[in-house]
C-alpha cells in the first residue's frame, strides 16, 4: 500500500503535463488573434491610433488563416498576414512570382 503513494506525485504530474499540453497546443480562436495583433499595432503605430483601427479578412490561399488590416487615421495601413495557429507570415507571394 505505500508504495502506490509513491507513485502518487507522479501521476499527479503527469496529468498536470497533459493538462498543459492541451491548454498550449489549443489553436487561438479568431478573436483572440485579432486583439493580438491589434495590440502589437497599438504599439507601433503614432498617436491616435485606436484597436478598433484594424479588422480581419479570410485570404484564399489556405496556407493564410486572415489577413489583418489597420487602418491609422492619417492614412498610414498596416498589414498583418496570419497562419493557422496564429503565427506570422510574411506576405504571400502573387500568382507572377
């Protein structure tokens, strides 16, 4: 009987490890993708620049989950091409290249 309470902690472990893993391995839904990326334009552009400058568009390449587009109020566009997992991706290449 002690023996099993030896191999308690690691069970424990080892479902909190799996626990992880699916948390970290889950794919980030459209929303929250779109407020990371309007967050890292918060960021960079000049001042007035508001979250709600950018919005999201499906891309037909499947390769490309969404392109985000943020507008600044002086004119100044911002573009972000997105992955599947919420990565980035430079700007995909046209059909002549």
């Amino acid at each position: 009987m002690t023996r099993a309470y030896l191999f308690l902690p690691l069970a424990a472990l080892i479902a909190f490890a799996a626990y992880l893993g699916l948390q970290w391995g889950k794919v980030p839904s459209e929303t929250d993708i779109i407020n990371r990326y309007a967050a890292a334009y918060m960021e960079t552009a000049p001042s007035g620049a508001a979250p709600t400058d950018c919005a999201a568009t499906s891309h037909p390449d499947p390769a490309v989950r969404m392109v985000i587009n943020c507008t600044h109020p002086f004119g100044v566009i911002t573009t972000y091409y997105v992955g599947p997992r919420g990565e980035a991706l430079p700007e995909p290449a046209g059909p002549g290249a």
